[in-house]
C-alpha cells in the first residue's frame, strides 16, 4: 500500500500533467491516510481552484492554513484563491498575514 507522501507524489504528478480530477482524488486520498500531511492539503487546494471549484479549495487552503499557521506560504496560498474566488478583502487579509511572517522569519529584513 502506498504512503501517504507516495500518494501526494502521485497526485503531484497528476496536477502537473493537467490531470486535475485524479490528482484530487490522490490528494484526498492521501489526506484520508494522513490528515495532518500539510503539503497535500496544499495540492488538494490548487487542484480545487483550478477545477474552479473555490469553496472546497477555500476549506482546504484554511486546513493548511490551521496546520501550518506561522508559514507565509500558507496564508499566500489562501490569499491566492480567496482573490480568485473575488473575496478581495479576505484576500487582503491573508496577505498582510503572509507579509507579516515572512517579515518575522529569520534574515529577514
């Protein structure tokens, strides 16, 4: 049986060839077999908003988002597709976070 890091792998995979309905159902699938694999929440999000399906991948960017919380990336990604959805003030939310981190993160300046 595959890991849960083989089946994001996979899903990764699938995204990147434009297989965006497979690539879902492996990130789902290795969320079931770890629902704290914080990257596959990541992947399971981007596939969603490509999909254009903006409120599961919201649900799915705040899942990051709530295991990753001190990560700027997490909160980008959230601000990226809430952006997409049109929520342009919960956008700008997440990315004064993202900027807010990234400003407290080590080297930075």
């Amino acid at each position: 049986m595959p890991s849960p890091r083989d089946l994001y792998r996979r899903g990764f995979a699938r995204f990147a060839d434009g297989e965006i309905d497979e690539a879902i159902a492996l990130y789902r699938e290795s969320i079931a077999a770890d629902p704290g694999l914080a990257i596959a929440w990541n992947g399971l999000s981007m596939a969603l908003a490509r999909k254009g399906e903006f409120a599961e991948a919201i649900e799915a960017a705040r899942k990051l988002v709530e295991l990753e919380p001190d990560d700027p990336l997490s909160h980008t990604n959230l601000s990226r597709i809430l952006m997409q959805q049109g929520d342009i003030p919960a956008a700008e939310d997440a990315r004064a976070i993202a900027m807010r981190l990234q400003m407290k993160a080590p080297g930075a300046s």
